[in-house]
C-alpha cells in the first residue's frame, strides 16, 4: 500500500508515458505508516488525488503492456484506490 504524496512533473519523457499522469507515492505500513523508503513515480490509471491511500504494482512487465511498449521504462503503475 502507498499513499500518493505528490504529482511527478517532466518537461521530456519516454514517449509511450505520453497522455498518463504520474504520481509520487511512498510505501506504508497497514497502519498508514511511512515505511522510510524514498518516494516513487507510479502512473496513474484512476485519477488518484493527493494523500490518497492506493494499492501499486511494482510488475515492469505489467506496466509496459499497460503503455503498449516493451521498451518503455515504465516500471510502476496504481493498480487501484483504498477507500477509508
């Protein structure tokens, strides 16, 4: 589980991240506690908002297939959102 701490902004990116929002998340416990890791981008399939808790799949070959490019260096992706 994540809870999505930011917007990831590029002014140039891999093409095939063209039209997907990308956001900062940062790992936490089930009790909603940080798990000290550094943060990571993570496309977003929801429309998650910020501090929202979500559930994200670190599968890079998930998400390439997601993007539709083998090469892309996409590796992260929110595979769903928490409702507290």
């Amino acid at each position: 589980m994540c809870r999505v701490v930011g917007n990831a902004v590029a002014t140039h990116s891999h093409p095939s991240l063209k039209g997907f929002s990308m956001l900062l998340c940062r790992q936490e416990n089930s009790n909603g506690e940080s798990s000290g890791a550094p943060p990571f981008v993570a496309i977003d399939l929801f429309g998650a908002a910020l501090h929202q808790r979500v559930f994200v799949s670190t599968d890079g070959i998930g998400a390439r297939g997601i993007v539709d490019d083998q090469s892309s260096p996409v590796r992260n992706y929110i595979q769903g959102l928490i409702d507290e």
